[in-house]
C-alpha cells in the first residue's frame, strides 16, 4: 500500500512509525514531513494547507489511503477533497471538523444536547464582551473561537486582564479571523484529562488516557507553549470516571455529530475537567492531539493501519483497539526562547533507542550534508514506557538528556503531578 501522511510534526513520526509496523505498508510519504520523518517516509516539499498540491500529488503517486493530521487542513476540508478523487482518508471531513475549527460552534452544540461544559457567552462585538466581563469574576477564560496554534486561549486572573485579551483578539487582531468571534466562559477547577478516541460515527473506542504539561517552565509556570511534555495514563482517569465519560460525554457527542447532518469519523479528542460537579468538556479537537500521540501510540498494541480503516469505511465494531499495561512518558526537548522567540539551525546529536524508547522528531530539517538541524520551537519527543509510571519517566528524562544541540531546554518535572496523584 501507499500511504501519504499530511503535516510535519512530532505527531505524525509517531503516527508514520506505527503505521511502519503494518507489513502491507509500502511506501508512505509524508507532506511536508521534517528531517527526523525523512528517516521513516519519504517527505515530499507540499505543505499540510495546500490542498491543491495534496490532492494533484495524490492523484499522479497511486495513494491507497490517506491520514490528514492536523487541525488546518482537516478544518479546510482536505478530507473532502480527497474523497472526491476516490482516496479514502483518516480524519473527519470540514462540515465534522468545525467542532474544533469553531469554538462557538462546540460550546452551542454542548449547550444543545445537554453534553457537560463550562458556562459561557459568545460574543462577535468588543464593547459587548466588555460590558459582560464587568458583570463577572476572575479568573475568567477569553478563547477565540477559531485555530490559533494552540494559543487561543487566556485564562485571565483579572477582569482587567480578561478585558486586554478581548481587546487583542477582537481589535486588535492578534490572532487574525479566528479572534473576531470569542468565547468566554467561566473557570473551572479540577484535574484535567486529555482523551483520544477513534469513531467510525457509531461507535467510541476511547484511547489509553494522557495528562499534557502545556507551560514552558517547571512548576507550571510562564508562557503556554504547544506541549512540553505528557503522561499515559492519566492517573486521575479512573475506570469509574471512563465510564461516566463514555455515558455522559463521548457517545453523546457523537450522537449530537449525527442529529446535526455533521458525521464524525477518524479521531475526536477530548479535552476533559474532572470538576466536583463531574467531568466537563474543556475542548474538541478533530484530530490526535500533540505530544499526546506520542505517548499513547507507543502503547498501542493493535494494528494502527487496521484501526484507521475502520474508522473510514465504518467497522470500528468489528476491530480489536488493544493497549499494553503499561505507562509512557514523553519529555519534550525545546529550543530555548519558545514559544517566543528562538534560535535555530544547530546540528543535532541523538541517542540510540530501543524497544521501550523512541525520539520523536518535530522541528528539524536536514542539512547540506545529511545532518539534522533544528529548525523550530519544539525540537523533539523523548519517549519511554515501562511497567510502571515512575520507571517510564526515569528512562525517558535519561534519554532526553543524550540529546544534545546547542540552546536545547526541557521541564524537569514531567510526570510528577501524576505521581503526586498516585501517591
């Protein structure tokens, strides 16, 4: 089989090193891929946005199946085009993919089919979103209601502090298109959990659960970034709170997918707060979250090829989504600066890895001589699973320290809200 995998991070190493096991995996070529993927597929200089040249290239190169990763082109509709030429996808087509193009579109559908969620306005005028937050307390959430890198989202410990975001996002056009709508919504407490699940429309079947570290500095501290690290699972998603989710939550917003003529296939996340009151919707995404995969594919025992096919043609109930007894540890090593401002270009020198231990690559290029170069923010996943939580972390904090490039940093403390929580 040819298989062609749309974007270039982190997510899709891990998602094109999975698919490798499948033995009927010929070629797989990833678009545009990065230096790191270039060792397991062969990346091909067309971005994840241009679906002209996705689609042109599908169609000349025989593509038997396609996985689109990312939220753009899943938003923009790369899965429709795509089937229209006969190639089936992995991933939700558009009119599916605004659960987490539009966050007013979520937060309206939640509201309507009674799914768990935060309490929130939504708001298209700046001195209306102003007047509101005069009327509420802080810390508050002022999200724009489209795709902004992962960095839409302000949680304000004033309402002075809420009122500047609304102001950036609305005036002043921080985040483009995506912030001349914002939600803002009420502060809730609780343990967060990130889960991913495959959907064929009609039936859930819920990945291993993961807690995602999104603060640049140890101690939860400074600026949000995409991800520096994460954990599988999550200690604090036990089975009886799985339950209450798959009830409450996953097989509703399915169902709610359907009534709205807007059927859900590939992969939905969920973006939970196990608050007092129970677990509440945080957020979609309409694809694998990142670094989450890293963590949860490498636990995965079943075939991921198999799964993904499933999904597309609608026998998810028919295939077997097995995980292994064990825990996974992902340590992201960053370029120091993110996710402001930072230098690249450094030659990179990486450790051998083994079977409980992988280097997933995000943003590195290939150099004039075959070397690696860092060439973003978040450089590479170090990755470990072991039989127990402690264990995968020490093995993957001793793998993220034979990384070396020059201005390399990660968070020291991975993994230790979970271990409190076990405690």
């Amino acid at each position: 089989m040819n298989i062609m995998v749309i974007g270039g991070g982190g997510r899709e190493h891990a998602i094109i090193k999975k698919l490798r096991e499948n033995p009927a995996v010929e070629t797989i070529y990833a678009l545009p891929g990065n230096g790191g993927i270039a060792a397991e597929a062969q990346c091909v200089d067309i971005g994840a946005k241009d679906l002209p040249g996705i689609v042109n290239f599908a169609r000349t190169h025989r593509i038997d199946f396609a996985v689109v990763a990312p939220d753009d082109p899943l938003v923009l509709g790369c899965v429709d085009q795509l089937q229209s030429i006969g190639i089936p996808c992995f991933g939700p087509e558009s009119k599916a993919a605004i659960i987490e193009g539009s966050k007013a579109f979520s937060k309206e559908l939640m509201k309507k089919y009674g799914i768990p969620t935060a309490k929130y306005e939504t708001f298209t005028e700046l001195e209306a979103a102003l007047a509101y937050l005069d009327t509420q307390t802080a810390p508050i959430v002022v999200k724009a209601d489209g795709l902004a890198l992962g960095k839409g989202v302000i949680i304000a410990q004033t309402i002075d502090e809420a009122k500047e975001a609304a102001r950036d996002m609305m005036a002043g056009g921080k985040f483009g298109k995506s912030g001349e709508c914002v939600v803002i919504e009420e502060f809730l407490t609780g343990p967060e959990v990130s889960v991913l699940a495959f959907t064929d429309s009609n039936v859930v079947k819920p990945m291993v659960s993961s807690m995602d570290h999104k603060r640049a500095l140890d101690g939860d501290q400074g600026l949000n970034t995409g991800g520096m690290g994460t954990v599988a699972p999550n200690p604090y998603y036990t089975d009886a709170v799985a339950q209450r989710c798959m009830e409450e939550i996953f097989l509703p917003t399915i169902r709610a997918m359907n009534e709205e003529n807007r059927t859900f296939r590939g992969c939905l996340y969920f973006g939970l707060m196990l608050t007092p009151d129970g677990p509440k919707v945080i957020e979609y995404n309409c694809r694998f979250g990142d670094p989450e995969t890293q963590v949860v594919l490498p636990l995965l025992e079943s075939d991921l090829l198999t799964i993904m096919q499933a999904t597309a043609n609608g026998t998810l109930a028919d295939v077997d989504v097995k995980f292994r007894d064990e825990h996974a540890c992902c340590v992201v090593v960053a370029s120091e600066g993110y996710p402001l401002k930072y230098d690249k270009g450094f030659a990179m020198t990486l450790p051998e890895t083994g079977a409980d231990t992988e280097i997933y690559i995000a943003g590195a290029k290939l150099g004039e001589n075959g070397e690696l170069l860092t060439s973003g923010g978040r450089v590479l996943g170090a990755v470990a699973r072991a039989e127990t939580l402690p264990a995968a972390i020490e093995k993957a904090y001793a793998l993220a320290a034979q990384v070396q490039f020059e201005n390399a940093f990660y968070r020291k403390d991975i993994g230790q809200r979970a271990l409190a929580a076990k405690a």
